[in-house]
C-alpha cells in the first residue's frame, strides 16, 4: 500500500531554486522504492490545500472545523448551492528513489 503524504512547502525565498525536503518514515525498508512528486500550484490553491492540512493534522475526538472551507467550484444549476473542491491546472516533477 503507498504511504499518502501532503504537504506544503512555500517557494517564497526559493523560487525555483533547489530544496532540501526532509521525509522520516520508520516503516520504509533498504530496497523499497519511493515515488515522489513536486506540484507547482497557484497561491489560491496554495493556501487552500494548506487550510485543509490544518484542519486534518488538528482532527481528534472533539474537534470541530475552525473555519468553513469553500473552493472554486460551483453548480451552474444552482449557483446558491455549496459543492465542495477545487479546480486547478498544476505542474508536476516525478522522481523515484530507491531506499538504501
């Protein structure tokens, strides 16, 4: 089964300029290999899937959702609905990487 990791990671000092992205995972073996993958997002969607972040890493028994979260998706039937997700175009680099 994959491990499903998100995460934000700002390019405000960056910029297109090489990172350093530190990945600890007690369950990854020496021969298992580990596909990686780099999006290039807008800041409105940047700063919505970093909302949702923040609400899932606070989930606990009593938690309830800080603030209502609306994307920029919408029913042309009914424009009054709310439809939850978001529509975005993005790049991507992939990778893999061999643990060793």
């Amino acid at each position: 089964m994959p491990l499903r990791t998100l995460a934000e990671l700002s390019d405000e000092f960056t910029d297109g300029n090489e990172n350093f992205i530190e990945y600890d995972n007690e369950n990854l073996v020496t021969g298992e290999t580990v596909d990686i993958k780099l999006y290039g997002i807008s800041e409105r969607f940047y700063n919505y899937i970093s909302i949702i972040i923040l609400q899932n890493d606070d989930a606990g028994l009593f938690a309830t959702t800080p603030v209502q979260l609306k994307g920029n998706c919408i029913n042309p039937n009914n424009p009054d609905e709310e439809v939850l997700g978001y529509f975005r175009l993005s790049e991507v680099d992939q990778t893999s990487y061999i643990i060793n």
